[in-house]
C-alpha cells in the first residue's frame, strides 16, 4: 500500500471511540423491516417473524488473510463483507445484517479507517444488508476485521452440508481457481517492486484474475435462480477454502463417497493462460485455489433436466456410497483419491 506523504492523515486517539465509532457509522442506512433497532444501544434489536435466522462470523487478520502491500483498504472493506455473506448464500439464505469488528494499530490514521469503512458501506448498499452494530479497540500489530453476518430463511429451503444423498449430483457455480491466480500475479508484482521500486506493475493481462482476488461477489442471485429452477439443494456450502476441501466437507457431513470429473471443472481462459505462463497445472489450482466465494451444491439426480444447460452451474460430479470413497475422475478416465489441499488456518509453515 503506497502512501501519499502529503496525504492529511488525523490520530484516530483524538476522537476516542465513541467519536470514532460516530464517525465512521454515520452512513450506515437502515432498510430491512427486521431491522428494530440497530448501532446506538447495547444491542440491535432484529424480528424475524415467522423466517429463521442464519448467522456466521468470519475474522481477517493482516499478514494472515490480507497483505496492504497490495490491497487496498477500500477493496479489503468490500471483500470483509462478502466472504461473510457467502456464508449466508451457502445455507440457501437471504443475507439481511452485518455487524463490523475493528481493531487497529496506531500506525493506522483516520483516513485509512474511513478508505475501508467506504469499502464496507459499499458492500452493505450493494447486497442490501443493514450493518447493525460492532466495535473498534487497538490492536498491538496490525489491522483485524470481524464480521458476522445474519440471514434470513424459511426452515425449508435452508441447506446444510449433511444433507446430500447417494447418486445426488455435485453442481457449482461460476468458475473455479481465478482468486488463488490473482494473488499469485499480485505476489509477483510485489517482488519485483520491492527488488526496484521504479518498475510499474502491467496486469492489463490479468485483469479479470486480479478482480477475483481483489474485489469478489457472493452469489447471492443462486438461491432465486434455483427457485425458479424449482430446484431445492440437498446440501450446499461456499468455496472459500479451495474446491477439495468443500467436497471433503459435504463428504464427510453426508457420510459419502463421490466421483469429481476433471474435465468438467469450469475454468476460465484468462486462468487457463496464465496458468500457463506461470507453469502450474490447471486442475491442481482450480481444485485447491480458494477465495472464489461460489457455491458448491448437490441437488437429486431427476432435476438434472431442470439445470442442464443453464450458464450459471456446471454438474461436475455424482455422490457415491461413502464405501467407495472420494475420487478425481481425470480425463484420461483414471481414479486419483481427492485429498483436501485447500487453505487451511491453522497449518503450521514449513
């Protein structure tokens, strides 16, 4: 993140945290009816009648989700509330409210805290989510972002990731591996600048990868679409962690095995180039990128007429007895067991 020297930047420490928290939330608009009571009390006040309520919390952490290197604080608000939104698209729900966590070091000034609040006020008109409520204190590092997000939903159309059945076919949304590119373009260029800090970036040829990466969307349009599909998943869950692991995932929860075809996995051509260019196989990334935020779904085999066809999903494979395990079905018609190689939180660096 290139910083203007002359830029004005004003001490959040000067406004406390309740001039702070003002400050920053004073164009949250409030539009959703369930929405009683929101920022200004000890707690919101949310009725949701006669739905049920969704709710997910997610936490970004610099230099462990996000690198201000190279992501603008503006696109890290937008992108905070849409991987927590996915979360509410991936149980078949309607997004309503957000509530927004904050802590920041002091090497953070005002300005910076308004780019990102910009970015999350973005998202919020954008899906149409009211944010609620939240907290700003001082982080002895760097920045932390938590959200959760709250949905809305009736009790059957919700669903979760145990609910697959054996012969289900295995849809997704979208195309696979572009966000997981993107960083690496984004790593690249990081490198070269720092060897020579006079060498402008050139992305015009990765333009949509970087996107992916930079600014993605939640597929909040898959539940309507279904709809009118008169289609109802089975189970469903978002691809945040890479492709393998939400298969292990809906696997595991299901108690299944399943057959995932290689030549199948939608791929976009930009990806297929630039996978290329940096000599990486294709399908390794298209199945262990992560962050494209599209939603990995299993519907019943008599509904495939009802999807064939359609360009927002692609079936790339079929639920099996849990006996005959997971499997890669490559496109030489060869069985490779499917292992989980997406991101994982929690692994220890090598």
């Amino acid at each position: 993140m290139l910083e203007d020297k002359n830029q004005k930047k004003t001490s959040i420490a000067s406004l406390g945290e309740f001039g702070l928290i003002n400050h920053l939330t004073k164009h949250f608009k409030i539009s959703k009816e369930s929405t009683l009571k929101s920022i200004g009390d000890d707690a919101a006040v949310l009725d949701f009648k006669d739905k049920k309520a969704v709710v997910s919390t997610d936490l970004l952490i610099e230099g462990v989700h996000f690198d201000l290197a190279y992501m603008p604080l503006k696109h890290l608000g937008y992108k905070a509330v849409v991987a927590n939104i996915s979360d509410i698209c991936a149980m078949n729900a309607t997004p309503t409210q957000i509530t927004v966590s904050v802590a920041v070091s002091n090497r953070f000034p005002l300005e910076a805290l308004e780019e990102l609040f910009e970015g999350i006020t973005l998202a919020a008109n954008a899906y149409e989510v009211d944010v609620i409520g939240g907290d700003t204190t001082s982080s002895q590092k760097g920045l932390i972002i938590s959200i959760t997000a709250i949905g809305e939903a009736n009790l059957d159309d919700i669903a979760y990731r145990n609910g697959a059945n054996q012969t289900d076919l295995l849809v997704v949304s979208g195309d696979l591996g572009a966000a997981y590119m993107g960083l690496q373009v984004l790593e690249r260029e990081k490198q070269v600048f720092q060897v020579n800090p006079n060498n402008q970036p050139v992305l015009d040829d990765y333009t949509y990868l970087i996107e992916r990466q930079l600014k993605p969307e939640a597929r909040t349009d898959v539940k309507g679409i279904l709809e009118q599909l008169e289609i109802q998943p089975t189970a469903m869950i978002d691809i945040s962690d890479g492709l393998s692991s939400e298969i292990m995932h809906i696997c595991k929860q299901s108690q299944l095995g399943c057959n995932l075809y290689e030549e199948k996995i939608p791929v976009d051509p930009q990806l297929i180039n630039t996978c290329e260019e940096f000599n990486i196989d294709i399908t390794t990334i298209a199945l262990n990128g992560g962050e494209d935020y599209e939603l990995l779904f299993t519907i019943k085999m008599e509904d495939f007429e009802k999807i064939k066809g359609n360009p927002n999903f692609t079936v790339i494979g079929h639920m099996v007895a849990e006996s005959e395990g997971i499997h890669l079905v490559t496109r030489a018609n060869t069985k490779i067991e499917l292992k989980a190689r997406g991101w994982n939180a929690l692994s220890e660096e090598e």
